[in-house]
C-alpha cells in the first residue's frame, strides 16, 4: 500500500504515538510501507536524503521508526525497524547542528542534541534489542523518537531566532526572517 506523509498543518504530528503490543503482519507490513514512503520521498529531491522516518508521518500513531542504514550513501536502501524504541541513556555534550523533517518541508533548523544515546527497542520478530549511537545517528534518534511524543524539531526552537533556515532550490541554506517566516507563520504552530 502506497502511503502519503503527512506534513504540517496536519495536527496529528503533534499527538502522541501508542505502544505496539504484539508484533503482527500488520505491524511488519506498516514498516515495509513506511521505508517505501521514505524511498518515494526521497525520489523526488536532489539536495535531500530520507534517513529516517516515524510512523506517525504516514498517519498511523504507533511507535515505529525506520531508520536508514547508512545515512551517507543514498543507494543504501537498506534500513533496520525499531519497534517501541526508547532512550535509556543520553550522554556526551549537547551538540547543535542542522536538522529536517519530512513533515516539515524545506525548513531547517539547528537543533541542540546530546552527542551520544543508548536505545532499547523490539525487532520485527518480537526480539529487544539494544544499540549504541552517536554523531549524527544519535540525533536522528533523537529526533525521531520525539516524533512518537508528538515532538517536531521546530517545537525545540521555537524560541530561538537565530535557528530557522530555509533550503534553496540550489541545496543551499538561508536564514529565515524569525518575525515574518517563522514566529507568525499559521502553519508550523
Ligand atoms: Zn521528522
């Protein structure tokens, strides 16, 4: 089943997922869509890579995330699924740097991380499993975990005016106007 993410206003990216309890077809079938949706996504973009996607931005608010398995080479297809994906340890610095969202489209933001995560999570065969990141990995975690709290990466800096970006049709990055892009803009809050 071909599915469409979501984009902002839609308020759904901003309720909370539920847990999965047992793994199922449907469970499975859901991630194969959601990889798919990713892939289609990004497709139709030459500046950007679709490294990680939740399953609420196909409309289904349950806790899944799929996450690329190599961020740096687009011809890497391959993702791995995390099923009720948790963080149980944050550690290093916080880290600022570049972030986007599929539902978020064109806007960029710099966003503080932590530099290192501990996730626990459950795999398609219903097996937990644990896995270390950092750098750049560990902000896609991050990032994509809060998704399943209802979190954007824009709720954490919407306060900062300094923070807001807008990608060019060149691939380039330009600040925006906080005032009049960002802090009045009706869709994004
Ligand atoms: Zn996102």
């Amino acid at each position: 089943m071909s599915r469409k993410i979501i984009t902002l206003p839609n308020s759904h990216l901003r309720e909370k997922s539920h847990k999965i309890g047992i793994v199922t077809d449907d469970v499975r079938r859901l991630i194969e869509d959601m990889k798919e949706a990713t892939l289609k996504w990004e497709a139709g973009r030459d500046h950007e890579v679709g490294v990680a996607l939740a399953a609420v931005q196909v409309d289904e608010l349950v806790r899944i995330i799929v996450v690329r398995n190599d961020c740096n080479d687009k011809k890497n297809l391959e993702f791995t699924s995390f099923i009720n994906p948790v963080i149980v340890k944050r550690q290093g610095e916080l880290v600022e740097d570049f972030e986007g969202c599929l539902s978020v489209p064109d806007i960029y933001g710099k966003v503080s991380r932590y530099g290192k995560v501990k996730v626990r999570a459950t795999d398609e065969n219903g097996q937990q499993f644990r896995i270390s990141a950092d750098g750049f990995l560990a902000r896609i975690f991050q990032h994509e975990i809060d998704h399943l709290q209802g979190v954007l990466f824009i709720d954490r800096i919407k306060e900062n005016s300094d923070a807001f970006f807008q990608l060019t049709a060149e691939g380039k990055l330009e600040q925006l106007n906080y005032e009049e892009d960002v802090r009045n803009n009706s869709i994004l809050w």
